[in-house]
C-alpha cells in the first residue's frame, strides 16, 4: 500500500501545482482585463476574485495585495534559471545576453504582450510607481547573487553589487519609454559592454 502511494504521490502533487498555476494565471489575466477596461484604481479585489471565479480569500492565497499581482514577475525564475545554465568562461554580462535571448525565444506571443503590459502598469501607474525603488532592490539583489556564482564571489562584493546596479538601473531607465523585448535590452547590453558611450547630440553645443 505505501509502496502505491508513494508512487502517485509525484502525479497528483503535479497535478495539484499545474491547478495553482492555472489559478493564478487566470486571477491575473482577469485583473489585467479589468485594468484595461476600468481602470487599476477603480478595479477592486472583490471585482477580480468574481471576474476570476474565485473568492477574495483564495486571491489572497495568491497575491497579498492588488499591487503585488501586477509587481510578481514571472520571467525571474526563467532568467535565473536560463543565467546558471549558460557555460563559466562566458562574461557575466555575454551570459545574461544569452540567457535573455532564451527566455523570450520560449516566451509565446501572449506571455511577451502580458509582461510588456505588465511593466507599462509599473512604470504608468502613480500608485504603483512608489513600489519602483523596492523592485529595485529585490532586481539588485537577485542579479547580484546569480552573477555572484558566476565569478566565485559572494553578492556583497564591490564589483558585484556595482554591476548589478548598473543593469537593474539600466533596464529601469529603458522600461519607461520601450518595449521589453530582446532587441531593446540586447541594445542596452550592448552600450553596457562599450563602457556607456555618448555621442555629443548638438555638435553645437560644444564650448
């Protein structure tokens, strides 16, 4: 008897995850839809829960708040997963190139439009701009520890944290005015390994 148990338990626990993830991706496909159609301040928890199927409680069971259901990002645990498995001797930065070209490579034409709504939600919305500086400390801190095991360092040291930075602040700046997409951050990857070059707009404006 044990011995048949333990045999189902991995399905029916498989089961059971691939239930939640449904779940969840329709509590928070129905929240977009109800952004897009009233707005996000005028969307409510209770709105979401019904337009989901769902109660308010099982939405709490989910997201703790409205702002941490367009906040969650989905693609971390890809790009993290996408970054360990690309080889050592690449450059931190030529491995996280890759590895985001690998996870929008795999990322369907619904999920992409999802996350470029999802971050135009972030960077647009007054209320969910003020959250901007603690998504960018948890960004710092996961870029910080995957690149750490990267080079054998730890995610507190100098050159670590100074890196990390200069790619969360990067990809902040570049989310505010275009897609995201692989073209979009490949360009800012690319002016990230030339050292961030400016060419003088105005040629005039030189003294």
């Amino acid at each position: 008897m044990s011995v048949e148990l333990s045999g189902e338990e991995p399905a029916v626990r498989g089961l059971r995850e691939r239930k939640k993830e449904r779940t969840r991706r329709t509590i928070r496909v129905e929240a977009f839809r109800l952004f897009r159609e009233q707005g996000y301040n005028e969307t409510t928890i209770e709105q979401i829960a019904a337009a989901a199927d769902v109660s308010p409680s099982t939405f709490f069971r989910y997201f703790p708040t409205k702002e941490q259901l367009v906040l969650a990002d989905d693609l971390d645990p890809l790009l993290i997963e996408a970054v360990r498995a690309q080889p050592l001797d690449l450059s931190p930065l030529t491995a996280l190139r890759n590895a985001m070209a690998d996870v929008f490579a795999n990322l369907s034409a619904t999920a992409l439009a999802f996350e470029q709504e999802r971050q135009a939600l972030v960077y647009h919305v007054p209320e969910l701009r003020s959250a901007i500086g603690l998504e960018m400390d948890r960004n710092i801190e996961m870029v910080a520890t995957v690149m750490a095991e990267r080079v054998g360092g730890t995610a507190d040291d100098f050159d670590v944290r100074v890196l990390a930075g200069a790619m969360t602040g990067a990809g902040l700046a570049i989310a505010r005015i275009t897609p995201v997409n692989p073209e979009n951050i490949g360009r800012m990857l690319d002016l990230l390994e030339a050292g961030l070059p400016l060419e003088q707009r105005n040629p005039g404006m030189q003294g």
